[in-house]
C-alpha cells in the first residue's frame, strides 16, 4: 500500500493511520482486480479468511463465522463450489470468490476494483445487483469500472478521469452527460434513458 504524501486520509471521520488492522478490517473490505492466492485453500476456507478481523488472536472460526461465510457463496451462485480447491477456478469464479469473502468479512465501506472485469453477462449482472443492495443497505461502495453503464446503474456520485486529472465528477446525472463522456472517452457517446435510467452509448 502507497503511504500518502500529503493531507490527511479520513475513513469514517478518523485518520486513517489512527486505526488498528483489526479495527480497519471490521471497517473496510476490498475486492481488487486480480488477488495473488499463493496457497491452495478451498473455496469456503478462503472466504473464512474474510472473517479474520472478527477474531482474537489465533481464534479458531465460530459457527456463527462459518454461516456467514456460506451466506456469502450462497448469494455469489457459490454454494456447490464450498469444497473445491481455489486454485481449480477458472478466473471469473475466483473474481466471485474474492466478492465473497469481501462480503463475509461485513465491512461498512467496500472498496472494489473493476469488479466485474473477468465476468459473463450474468455474473456481471448478479455483482451489479449486490453492489445495488450494499447500497440501498447503508453500505458505501466505492468501485473503479471502464464501463459508464455500470457506473450509471449503480452510483450515486460519479468520478470521470482520464490521463488521472478529474474531467468531472458530481452525481450520475451531472457527471454522466454525453459531453463529459465524449471528453473523457474521446470518442462520440450519446447518453439516453430508457426506464429512468441512464443508457450509455457509442
């Protein structure tokens, strides 16, 4: 992890340094693009790990751990997969594995780094919708994407960036007009709504 060069990092109103890896553990989750898994867990001991800033040190996982975990393959379509070893998966399954044990870990702030990168259609759709639900459940999800439709779909507030300096940002509505997209994308986009919600297209 970068250390910042200057100003502060808040998380919750609090420094970011002034918290214990428990402590930001219960607080954040993250979900990156591509996680190195150097051992070969099975599936539902990798998400048990997302349980880990819940227990005491060398805490064993309680049941109450264990359910949680499963509820969290059982949302990801996962729950027949509990026993295979990770290293098995095709890249797309490990993406949702690593969601999973995001979502087991139960943070209030979940941070996803283009979360539906090495996705089909339908998987794509089911992150999509529980990215959603965090959301509507008082969750802050905060999501990098190449894709406006999925910002559109899902955020309230909306960053667009291009060669790293800010091109617009405020909420969907604001940031995500055909002009600031064609700036940002450099190429012609067009922005419709079908059904109150915002279509992106080129």
């Amino acid at each position: 992890m970068l250390s910042r060069q200057e100003g502060l990092i808040l998380v919750a109103r609090r420094d970011r340094t002034r918290y214990s890896p428990r402590e930001f553990g219960q607080l954040v989750g993250l979900v990156s693009q591509d996680e190195y898994l150097p051992f070969n867990f099975t599936v539902l001991e990798y998400v048990l790990l997302g349980r880990a800033p819940h227990l005491h040190l060398l805490g064993k996982p309680s049941r109450h751990d264990h359910q949680v975990a499963l509820d969290a393959l059982e949302t990801l379509g996962l729950l027949p997969f509990k026993k295979r070893p990770i290293q098995t998966l095709s890249g797309g399954e490990r993406q949702l594995v690593t969601m999973a044990r995001a979502l087991a870990q139960e943070p209030r702030i979940l941070l996803l780094d283009e979360p539906t990168s090495h996705l089909d259609l339908g998987n794509k759709r089911r992150i999509m919708q529980i990215m959603r639900r965090l959301r509507e459940n008082g969750k802050t999800v905060l999501f990098t994407t190449h894709d406006p439709n999925e910002a559109a779909s899902v955020a309230d507030q909306v960053i667009l960036l291009r060669a790293g300096k800010i091109q617009s940002a405020g909420d969907a509505r604001q940031a995500l007009t055909a002009a600031h997209l064609t700036a940002t994308y450099g190429v012609e986009v067009q922005v419709v709504e079908n059904n109150g919600r915002l279509v992106v297209l080129t």
